[in-house]
C-alpha cells in the first residue's frame, strides 16, 4: 500500500533505540485461563505464586464497593481522603505521602523525576524485578551490586558503587524474594552515602520493622509501602509512599491526575477502618509461615530460608525446581521458579491457608 506521506520513515526508526534493546516481557498464564486449559475449577488452584493476600480483601471493601454510586465522577486527584486516614496509620504527616497506581507507579514516577539518560540507579541483587525495569525505561543505567551469600547488603560494595551519576539506590526490606528485612542501621549507612535511599517496605505488616519514622528526619530518604500484598488489594492496585518535602512537591507536578481510580480510593478507606479485620489475616498468614518452613525443612531436598514476609524462598538440593514446579502446576498448585546466577534452582512459595501448606506438603513429600 502507497503511503500518502514520505515512505522513506520506517516506524522502527521512531521508536527510541534504547527501547528497541529491552527484551520483550513474557507475561504471566492467568490462573483463569490455564484452570480452563487444565480442566481445573479455578476454586481449587492453589495460588502460591503472587505474594497474594488468600483471604482476600476486608469484607467491608466488597460491600462499599457494591453500594457506592458515583463511578460515573472522576476521583478526587489529591486522594486526600486516603492520605488523612494514613497518616494515621503510618504516623507521618499527610504531606509526606502520595498514592499511586500500586507502589510500582511510584518507582517509575520517582525516576522520571531524578534520571536524565546516562543517571545511574543502585540495585542490591538479586531482589525485586521493577528497580531495573524502570530504570531502563527510564534512560537510566543501572548499577548491580550482589549482597552477600545470606543475602544481605554488601555496604562495601555498595559504598564502592557511588559515583556522582548515582542517584538512587534501591533496597527492599523485607527484600524479594529472598524473605529477609535489612537492619535499620545498614539503612542508616546507606543513607549516609548520599545519594536518595529508597527502602521498600512492601511486606512491612508481615515483619513489622521500619523506617517510616525516618522520613522527617532525612532528606534522601523515601520509603515504598502497598496494599497488595497485606491489605488484599492486588487487583485493584494502590500503593503509597513517604517523601521528604524536597521530593514530594515536585512529584505532585509529574503525577498524572487520576492515577488511583475511585474504586481503589474506596477499599483502601474501608481497610484502614477494618484494621482490626485484616491485622487477623495478617497474624494467621504469619502464623502459617513458621509452620510452613517447619514443614519444608523437614523435606530432604528442600532448604528454606527463613522469611519475615509472606513467602518462603527455597533453594532444592538434587531435584529440578523446574521439574518440581511442573508437577506442582499439574495437580493445580502454582509457584514461582528462579534459575538465575544468583538464584539457582529455586523456588519461592507464597504462604496460603493451612489447607494449602497441607496440599503443598502432600504433593512434595510424595513427589
Ligand atoms: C509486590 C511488590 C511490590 C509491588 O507492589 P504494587 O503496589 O502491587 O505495585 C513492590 N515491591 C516489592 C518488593 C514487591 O514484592
């Protein structure tokens, strides 16, 4: 077909090369769709591969969300609602938070407003894919740095890493998917590198430390927190983050208008009014956790690494992982594997409700 404008354009040539470099995502089965292909009602996968909630959301949010009649009006883009009912629960003022479209939002809105092409993001590996992800995205480059065998932070390295490029660096506490929080005085050092610190505390309510009480007191210090994985709120994406001053008011300038729909704004004012509720599911999934590393470690080819969040990692002693989740997927149990150089055959397991641990053990003792 004749182009009714200069042909010579090719449409790859306008897409920005470092962009064109990115691998391509391979996006997850849903569990919907593979329960179909399976044969499986979807009632009886047991989805241990997300990091999910089991129970589900607070029993409120399903019924405010039922009778709520005004989806046809735009949020409010200040989500101050919300923001007034955190700084409660968080105890930091209101003007140090905003809400995004799950804490994921937040991480790429935060590096869009530091990096220029060639800046420079520290990431303690292995952890959390969206750091470098976003980073990329970004223009930004971004600087691994191994912790060390217990999966700590190296300080060393990390202070050997800084450079004047460098403007964040990123730790998750407790991290991902390796389970274990970073002590409160490696992030005091980090903080004392400089360049902004940003901790994420996306398992916080499974672990209960934190540095939330810090961000008055720094002015490089931000720290990331979600409803997805404590609160039930996955699906419905919103996370929150505290900011110095210095950050947040220009964060507010780049933020787009309607990021956290209204249905969002909904089941997070209904969660922190059902504290009392989801501090439960909290407790029984904490509860569940030692039980489930109990049971694995009592399996020869298993050793699980002790976790302060709501998923054990696994590192299989003799066995595939790959093997191991393949059969696990078949009788409807899904988990996640890793195989990478720093994460070799292993695989991280959500914590489920005591009929899951049991299904889980069952299919793993016998296979
Ligand atoms: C799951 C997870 C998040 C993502 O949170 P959303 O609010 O769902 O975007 C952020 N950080 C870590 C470490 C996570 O594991």
């Amino acid at each position: 077909m004749r182009k009714p404008w200069n042909s010579d354009i090719n449409i790859r040539d306008l897409i920005r090369p470092d962009i064109l470099d990115i691998e391509e995502y391979i996006p997850l089965v849903p569990p919907e769709v593979w329960a179909k292909q399976m044969d499986i009602p979807l009632e009886r996968i047991v989805k241990l591969d997300g990091n999910e909630n089991p129970y589900g959301c607070s029993p409120r949010v399903q019924q405010a969300l039922a009778e709520f009649q005004r989806y046809h009006r735009y949020p409010d883009t200040t989500h101050m609602e919300i923001r007034c009912l955190l700084e409660d629960y968080v105890g930091i003022d209101a003007q140090h938070i905003m809400v995004g479209n799950g804490s994921d939002e937040l991480i790429d809105l935060l590096l869009r407003l530091l990096l220029v092409p060639g800046d420079k993001t520290i990431n303690c590996i292995p952890t959390f894919g969206m750091y470098s992800f976003s980073t990329e995205i970004c223009g930004g480059t971004v600087t691994k740095v191994t912790r060390t065998p217990g999966y700590d932070i190296d300080m060393d390295k990390v202070g050997a890493a800084v450079d004047d490029r460098t403007k964040i660096i990123f730790v998750a506490s407790p991290n991902n998917p390796t389970g274990n929080a970073v002590p409160p005085e490696t992030i005091r050092d980090l903080l004392a590198l400089g360049p902004v610190v940003v901790v994420d505390e996306a398992y916080y309510e499974f672990c209960g430390t934190t540095v939330a009480p810090w961000i008055t007191r720094y002015d490089n210090l931000i720290v990331l927190r979600t409803f997805s994985k404590w609160a039930g709120l996955a699906g419905l994406r919103v996370g929150y983050g505290l900011f110095p001053k210095e950050i947040i008011d220009h964060l507010w300038k780049i933020k787009p208008p309607y990021n956290v729909n209204i249905a969002a704004q909904i089941a997070v004012r209904e969660s922190l009014i059902d504290l009392g509720y989801l501090r439960e599911t909290v407790q029984a999934i904490v509860t569940e956790r030692d039980r489930l590393f109990l049971k694995l470690k009592n399996i020869d080819y298993l050793l699980p690494l002790p976790s302060q969040a709501n998923f054990i990692y696994v590192r299989l002693l003799q066995r595939q992982g790959l093997e191991v989740k393949e059969r696990l997927k078949q009788d409807g149990i899904l988990v996640r594997y890793f195989d990478t150089p720093l994460l070799r055959n292993g695989i991280r397991i959500s914590v489920g409700r005591p009929a899951d641990t049991d299904a889980l053990i069952d299919k793993l003792t016998k296979g």
